[in-house]
C-alpha cells in the first residue's frame, strides 16, 4: 500500500471524462467571447495534489514573439462547439497578463503573485 491513504468513488474513476496531456497540448484556447488567444503549450501539475494548476497558453498572435502566459486552470472550461478551451477572461486582458520568462521561472513567488493578483481569483489545489 505504501501509505497511501483515500478512496476512488464512482464518479473520480469515469473513464469517460478522462482527458490524456497529449490531447490537451495544442488545443486552442479561446477567451470568454470567442476570440482565439492561443493553444495550449503545457499543463501544471502540483505535484502534491496531483492536480492541474495552470495551463500555459502560447500566444496565437505572434506578434509578442510567441509569449507564454501561465493561466489558472480553474478559469479555464473545455467548450465542445469550439473545440477548444474558453477562459474567463477577455483578450485585452489576456494579453496584459504576466509572461513566463524563458527558462519557466515556476519558483519564482512574485511571479505567482502577479497572476493570482492580475486574475483576481485564488487558484485550487
């Protein structure tokens, strides 16, 4: 058992509803009012939980050099009809939000503070 304590109900071990992260990379992601921000770069899991914790969204424009901008999973919803993922947010936002630096920067708290500050909403783990 290695000491591991929790249970699987029901409704956590669906099959139905389970996604793979190489289905997941390369969906387009899309703001609130349909305008295509980008397509997803990467998930984020925390490795405690197990449990996504951001997408990274590469920019669909280009013209910012193909910026990467880490988004809270939890305002992120997968819309069939679009075939892609909506955020709750719109493009002009999306587009002042915190940029990761090059070499990824997921140790860096002010970084984490700038996009819990800039999309206002705590994220879940």
């Amino acid at each position: 058992m290695h000491g591991f304590i929790g249970s699987i109900s029901p409704e956590s071990s669906s099959l139905a509803n389970l996604i793979g992260t190489e289905d997941v990379v390369g969906t387009p992601v899309f703001d609130h009012e349909g305008r295509r921000l980008g397509w997803i770069d990467e998930v984020m899991f925390d490795r405690a939980s197990g449990r996504a914790t951001y997408a990274v969204v590469a920019d669909a424009t280009r013209a910012n050099g193909g910026e990467k901008r880490p988004v809270p999973w939890s305002l992120m919803r997968y819309v069939a009809a679009r075939g892609g993922y909506e955020v709750a947010t719109d493009a002009e936002s999306f587009a002042r939000a915190p940029t990761l630096p090059g070499h990824g920067g997921w140790s860096d708290a002010e970084l984490r503070h700038r996009i819990l500050d800039h999309y206002k909403r705590p994220i879940t783990v």
